[in-house]
C-alpha cells in the first residue's frame, strides 16, 4: 500500500492510502484516508477532486459487499 500525505487550508492531515496493486498506469483505483469516525475515498488520478466522506461502518459494509463478489 501506498501512502501520500494531503495537506488542506486547514491543520487537518490526511494519509491516503492506494493499492499497490493499481500499477504506475494509475488504471481505477480509489484512495482511502481515515480519520477520528470517517473514512474518506477519492478517485486516485483526481487528488484535488472530489472526497467522499462516510462513517466506519457504512465504509466497513461496502468493503464486506465488495468482498463478496
């Protein structure tokens, strides 16, 4: 896994972590960063796009879904 630190306007830092399964082509990877109670996700070839934001358990039944199949 990779890891690249964002910085924003604010005192906030979040680490976000790629596959290192998604290759130098970049290809369809998502980012995940986590914070205290939310899990951000973002596209990983759009670092300035946009962010979704969700709870640790919503983000931990997606991952479980996803799992699955």
């Amino acid at each position: 896994m990779n890891v690249h630190v964002t910085t924003g306007g604010s005192d906030t830092e979040l680490h976000w972590h790629k596959s290192s399964h998604s290759g130098a082509e970049g290809g369809n990877c998502l980012e995940v960063a986590t914070s205290p109670g939310t899990v951000h996700v973002r596209d990983s070839k759009q670092h300035t796009g946009p962010t979704l934001t969700l709870a640790p358990d919503a983000w931990a039944a997606f991952v479980a879904e996803a799992a699955r199949d």
